[in-house]
C-alpha cells in the first residue's frame, strides 16, 4: 500500500430519441424539494433534504455551494487524504474525509466508486460477484453510463465510461478546508480504438467526487474538442446497499411519467400515486422522465433514509431484477435509483461543456 503523493495528480412518438437525432440543444450552465411518506413524522424527515443549493439548509445545518468544486494540490497533506491500493488487476484510491467520518474507494478503472461509508456504515453495494480483473464493469458502488444509458444507441450496453481506464488528475481538499475530493479524467485518446470507430468523436470527461459535511457530491462534465457535434446519454448507476429491497420505500417518483424497460419501452402518462412510496415487489426496470430534483429511499428495516439531490439530470431510472435469471446473488440486498439524462440526449456543439452533479446523503 502506498501513499498517493501530487506526482499522481496527472493529468414510437414517445419512444426514446436516437443519440444521434437531436440537431440543436440549450447549452447546461452549472447547476425544489419534495418528499412524501406513509405518516406525518416520516414525510416531514423525508421532506428536509438538505437544500445545499444557494446556500441554504434545513436538516444538517450545512451550508455548500452546488456544484465543480475548486481543490487545492498540498503535498503535504496527500498522505492524510488518501492512499492507493491494489485489488486484484485494478488500482483503488481510498480518500477519507475524517471530521464528517466519511470514506470513499474508487477505482481508476471505470471511474467506479465501489465504497461509500459514513460513521463506518457501508452505503453502497458491492456484488460478490464484482470482476476486479479489468475486463468487465465493475458490478456496485457508482458506475457511470455514459455516452450511453442501456442498449440506445450505437454502443454496447451503458457505454465505453465504466470499462475504461481513467486517469487520476488531482486529489486534494476544497479552499474552505471543509471537504476532500479528487478529479478524475478521460478524453477520446484513452480509448479502445473499436469503441472510437462506433462513436468517432473528440471529448474530455472529468469526474470529481467531493466528501464533506453535506455527504458525497459527484461531479461529471464533458467538453467537446472537437468541430463535430455529438450527442449522448449519461447516469450515475447507484447501487445503494439496503437490508431487503422489498422493505424500502421510494419518494419523488409520484405519478410521474415512465418507460417500462421489462415491456419494451411501454409508456405510461400518468405514472402512479404511490402516496407512502413506491415499494417493489416483483421485477422493475423503469426509466422516469423528468422527476423532482430531490428523491429519496426509507429503508424500514434499517431505519435509514437515502436522499438525493441531483442537477441538471431531468430523468432517473429504478431498478431491480427481483430475483429473475441472471439475477446477481445479493440482488435483495441493493436497489439502484440512478439520476440521469437519458429521454433526451445532450447535444453539445464544438467548444461547449455540460455539467450534472448529485448529492447522497444518508440518515
């Protein structure tokens, strides 16, 4: 194990729209709050989501700008910031932030964070099954899907971002001293020449993660550098760690709009009530267009609530395969709920940048 030191900082009508069709698109600057539950206390918890954004706060009395945080390189500090270790073919960075007793682990390879803990409780769900050799997505944690969500387009499923090696440009700790993070980045030169024949574009993606007082924040943005346009999808892959999926209640997702995934792509208008939450008890694989900024998860069992804050990521996906062929052994004990753009893809010009951003606390 050695310690990361700033020589490391290197650098139908209503089908879904094909990646390639949108010819025009409103360029993204850098970046309400809603909650529900089955009885007054819990709806009033869920509804005090830290609202981070424009510096306000209401349940962790935090105070956080949204969105690219500035950090700053002090080699004297890297040793106490993070470390690197190996796992089977992969490099793993481990970045703590000890006065909100906070750790991530993220892997260089697909960008993963595979580990989340908070007061030394696992967050995240990782599959006894994860692949470490560097052949296949890293299965837990935050894979990212992009350029492309699922199967919609031109690439194999979710996109080259989760399989590539990404490279580790800075880690160090915003102006403030109040949270630590790291960038890390992947352009066009980094990619497997197949990938670049079936999406033949020049780009730079970064990737920061931030652990603070408001939990953890992940950042993604992308540049076009290239004269072409393209187009894309994108979602951060959550696969949140609960006690049994059929125990959790989901909020934020109260009749609003969705493709059914299981039945090729039906659409339904109107969504459903789901007042006390949307609980899954059967197979789901849902894509939810334009849901509230703010959702969340009440694991009863645990007594836990996962609330997320998301930015300039109009869409989010709910899945579980509940048990059916192929299911991941542990699939009882993850549910992912993915914020995204993926009904519209994002359309950059030459020169243009678009960025999204979510919060994860956890309660």
């Amino acid at each position: 194990m050695t310690s990361v030191g700033y020589r490391l900082a290197v650098v139908s009508d209503l089908n879904f729209v094909p990646i390639f069709s949108l010819s025009t698109r409103t360029r993204f600057n850098n970046c309400s709050q809603r909650g529900s539950g089955s009885c007054f206390g819990l709806r009033r918890k869920l509804g005090c989501v830290s609202c981070v954004a424009e510096g306000a706060s209401q349940s962790m009395e935090v105070k956080s700008e949204v969105g690219w945080k500035i950090l700053v390189t002090d080699p004297s500090d890297q040793q106490q910031l993070g470390r690197v270790s190996k796992v089977g073919n992969l490099e793993q960075i481990t970045l703590d932030h000890a006065p909100s007793n906070q750790q991530v682990k993220v892997f260089l390879f697909g960008a993963t964070v595979s580990s989340w803990k908070k007061n030394e409780i696992e967050r995240f769900f990782l599959s006894q099954e994860a692949d470490f050799s560097g052949q296949k997505p890293i299965r837990g944690g935050i894979p990212l899907c992009f350029p492309q969500f699922g199967p919609y387009g031109p690439l194999s499923q979710h996109g080259f971002a989760r399989i590539s090696y990404w490279r580790l440009k800075q880690m160090g700790t915003t102006q403030d001293r109040s949270a630590n993070g790291m960038i890390l980045c992947l352009s066009n030169q980094d990619l497997n020449p197949t990938w670049l024949s079936s999406w033949p574009f020049a780009f730079t993606a970064e990737y920061q993660i931030i652990l603070g007082f408001d939990g953890l924040q992940t950042h993604f943005k992308v540049r076009n550098d290239g004269e072409e346009p393209f187009s894309f999808t994108f979602a951060f892959h959550n696969y949140f760690d609960v006690s049994d999926v059929s125990s959790c209640q989901i909020f934020g997702l109260e009749k609003v709009p969705f493709y059914d995934r299981r039945k090729n792509d039906e659409w339904t208008e109107q969504g459903e009530e789901n007042l006390t939450g949307f609980q899954i008890v059967e197979p789901v694989d849902r894509v939810y267009a334009s849901t509230p900024n703010e959702l969340a998860i009440f694991d009863s069992s645990k007594l836990q609530i996962i609330k997320i804050k998301k930015y300039h990521l109009p869409d989010s996906t709910l899945w579980n395969p509940f048990g059916t062929n192929g299911s991941d052994p542990g699939w009882k004990g993850f549910l992912c709920l993915e914020p995204g753009a993926i009904k519209s893809p994002i359309l950059l010009k030459s020169g243009e940048e678009w960025q999204a951003s979510q919060i994860i606390q956890c309660e």
